[in-house]
C-alpha cells in the first residue's frame, strides 16, 4: 500500500495591518501572545527585517537570531558608527528595518539606512503596545523586529527631499512669525505699563504709525502731539485722541525693556525677508510642472488687498502653481500661505493616499466612531498637531462670511452641528478638494450661494414627498405669490 501524503499544516491568515484594527480587544491579546511565544502559525511577511529602539546616546539593533551569534547589538549615534551599523545590518541579511519616531534622534538614522539601500519602517509609538516586563532597550528592539517580521508595522508617511527642504524653510519662517508676534506682545505690555495706551487707538502697532510712534519714542520724544503727528492718513483715530493716549509715566526700566523689544521685532522682520530670498530663489530652481499652463486670475477681493503684515514680499502663488501645476487658492477660503503650508508639508504627490478618504483619514479630520454589534456606541475625538489639519480648520473657519458654496454649506452646518463639527467637517471637504485637483488635476469653480440653497431646497422637498408618501399623504406644490 502506498504510504498516505502528510497533510500540510494549515497556516493562520496573514494578520494584515487593517485586520490588525478590525480586530477587539480578546483578539488583539490573543494574536499578541502568539507573537510573543513564537507560534510558527503566523505568516512571515518581512523575512529579512529588523528592529531599532532609537535613543539619544546610542541605538540598539536586533536581527533574526540565526543571522549572527550576537544578534542584538549597540551602535553610538556618530556618523561612523551609524555607518557601521548600516554595515552590518547588510552583512546579516536584512532589507528592511523598523523604528520608532523618537524626537529628531531617528533623522539622521533614517538618511544613512536609507542611503545604504535598506527599507526604513518609521511606525508610531502608538501601534508599538509593550508587553508586561518588557523594560529594556534590548527586548524594545527585538519587539520591534518580531513585529515588523508578522508585518503587523504600519509606515509613516514622509515626503521627498525636495518638499522636506521646502518645509525646512517655511517651518523656520513661521517660527520668525510666532517669535516677532512674541515681542510686539511684550512692547504693549511694556507701554501699558507706563499707561501709553496706543493699542487702544491703534489697530495694529506693528503697522507704520506705530512703528514710527515707537522708534520716535526711543529717540527721544516724550511731546504726546508731536508724536501724534507721525499719525498715517488711514487711521481712524484723529491726532488728538492719539495724543491723550499718549499720556504717560515714562520709566527707564520700562524703556529699555521697549528698546530691546523693537530690537528683537526688528530682527526677525530682517531674518523673516531672508527667509523669503530663499524660499523665492528654491521654488525658481525647482522643475517647472506647470506645462505651459497660464496662472488663472486672481480673485478681485484678493486682488485688491495689499502686501501687508507677515505675509511674503514676492509673488508666492506664482511660485506654487510653477511647481506643482496647480492653483490650489481656487478654492474658497485657501489663500496662498494656506497653500503653500499644504505643498510644504504634503507635497504635490497625492498617489501616497490611495483615496481622498485615506488623505482624510491621514489628517485626522474622519470621525472616530466606536462600532460594537454594527451599532455605534460612541464618538470619540482626534487629536491632532498636524500643520495642513490645523491650516485648513483655520481655512474652513474663515467661510462663514463667504458668499460662495462653501459658504454656504458652511453656514448650514454650523447651525445644524455646531461651530466645532461644523469647522471640522469643511476642513475635510477643503482636503477633498486639494487631493482632487493635486490627483487628477481637477479645477474648482464656484456656483455661488444661490445655486446650494436652491439644490439643499430640491432636496428638502423631495425628503418632504418621501416623507409624506410613507404616511399615505401626498404634497401639492402652491405656486408663490
């Protein structure tokens, strides 16, 4: 008789990254301790992986047991050393490694694994739960490496060297923004401490009567009508209301404080137009992707205003759309610094998402619904510090006066959901709109106001018929007076 064929051992299903989040939590501790004990029932997705727990001093990296006879080792954080470690990391065999987002120590890691060829996994400290007595570096980075072999790791998203550069730039711009706002902050406070109440009439006091009432100030002046004199012909308040507010107890102390305030102002107002050197001489250098197309017209209201405030001294927008091949200030509540902190932080390449939906989810701005029995039970919140969600809220907010579509749905919502939801919710159409137009290269036009109330009119009568059929009415349309 012939021998009967072994049965082959049934391997369990590939626990992929979204079954990993469609699992409870029974599920979850199950899976987990099957990891933990090595149960050979787990499909090996990365064969050839490693793990790196990322610290400030040094770097602990594991590979598979079989590939070396010390397979955890330290490596220091000096480029020397992380060379060697990119070394040995391919002498042992591996393609691709895992670690965490730890500070900016996993930076330079990331640039010298991924220049030497290797996959570099940067998974969130959040998907990376640790087990009960798991407390050294050593077993974090054997974790790691066991995890990453079940592909239960999910990548993190990081843009191209030419957008990190961009962002390099415009993050340290935005910085000089934040600082010089933080000195005109401290020069009112000084000045109210003395009781010159000049934020009172003024509107802004960085703008050109005020800067020229300041400077006139710390040269000297203490006359109040002569220092309303430097008063600009667009100021609301006359000369005389400056000068009362100009009345003061003038205190050494508290003028040495508003000298080294302006000094502080003003530097940043000098480094903030180096800054704009740059950024104008990168975006000039970089490939034209525009393709011969014409920059559509600016819009007439943003025509009309001028320069002004921290906003850039050359011609942005014409910058962005060269670069990209899109003009994202299109759309309604986008203006070119929302635009370019969009392009700077996600770029132009929206094939990273697969949907608009994943470039939502990416940004934080879905609900968080908590499913149990296909019912939701709960409504959590998604906290987020990411640049483009926070630019964009800020975008959605500013609709609420729009006489545009936007506007208008914005407008409904809010009275519907509620200022919050109502923000949030035009935040993830906006990124909808942006994805469209980077992806497919779409181009948005406004139907106005009246065409959305006439088509959210359509739809309430037609709910209205619905409504009244299921109960065995029937609506007659009146013609109006």
């Amino acid at each position: 008789m012939k021998p009967k064929p072994k049965e082959k051992s049934k391997q369990a299903p590939r626990p992929t990254q979204s079954k990993w989040h469609e699992m409870n939590r029974k599920q979850r501790r199950e899976m987990t301790r099957k990891i933990h004990s090595e149960d050979l029932s787990l499909e090996v997705v990365h064969p050839d992986a490693g793990g790196i727990d990322i610290g400030n001093e040094s770097h602990y990296v594991a590979v598979p047991p079989s590939r070396d006879s010390q397979p955890v080792q330290r490596f220091g954080c000096t480029t020397a050393e992380l060379k060697a470690m990119a070394d040995w990391l391919k002498q042992c065999g591996v393609q691709t490694v895992a670690m965490q987002s730890t500070g900016v120590y996993w930076i330079a890691v990331y640039d010298i694994l991924e220049a030497a060829g290797l996959e570099v996994y940067l998974v969130n400290a959040r998907e990376t739960k640790n087990l009960p007595g798991r407390k050294s570096d050593v077993q974090e980075s054997q974790w790691l490496m066991k995890l990453h072999t079940y592909g239960l790791l999910r990548n993190s998203f990081r843009p191209s060297q030419e957008i990190r550069t961009m962002r390099t730039y415009w993050r340290q711009r935005n910085d000089l923004v934040q600082s010089a706002g933080r000195h005109i902050q401290r020069m009112q406070k000084a000045m109210t401490q003395m009781n010159l109440q000049l934020a009172n009439v003024l509107s802004d006091v960085s703008g050109v009567t005020g800067q020229a009432i300041i400077k006139a100030i710390l040269a000297g002046e203490r006359h109040p009508h002569k220092l309303a004199a430097f008063r600009d012909c667009r100021v609301k308040a006359s000369e005389e209301e400056i000068a009362r507010s100009l009345e003061g107890n003038w205190q050494e102390d508290l003028l040495f404080v508003l000298q080294q305030e302006q000094a502080g102002y003003e530097f940043c107002q000098k480094q903030m137009a180096e800054c704009d050197r740059q950024i104008e001489q990168y975006l000039q250098q970089r490939e034209d992707r525009s393709r011969g197309a014409i920059l559509p017209e600016e819009k007439r209201k943003e025509r009309l205003k001028k320069k002004k405030g921290n906003a850039p001294q050359f011609d942005l927008r014409e910058g962005l759309f060269r670069m990209s091949g899109t003009d994202l200030t299109r759309i309604d509540g986008i203006d070119v610094m929302t635009a370019m902190t969009i392009l700077s932080e996600a770029g132009w390449d929206m094939s990273k998402w697969r949907t608009e939906h994943h470039f939502v989810s990416w940004l934080r701005l879905c609900p968080d619904n908590k499913v149990s029995g296909e019912k939701i039970i709960g409504k959590g919140r998604l906290p987020t510090n990411n640049r483009v969600t926070i630019a964009l809220k800020m975008a959605a907010s500013t609709l609420w006066a729009s006489n545009t579509y936007l506007g208008a749905q914005f407008r409904r919502l809010k009275t519907k959901l509620g200022a919050s939801v109502a923000t949030k919710a035009m935040a993830a159409k906006l990124a909808r709109l942006v994805y469209r137009m980077l992806r497919y290269g779409m181009s948005y036009v406004d139907r106005g106001a009246e065409f959305y109330q006439a088509q959210h009119r359509q739809l309430q009568i037609k709910y209205l018929k619905w409504k009244a059929t299921s109960l065995g009415f029937q609506i007659i349309q009146v013609p109006a007076a």
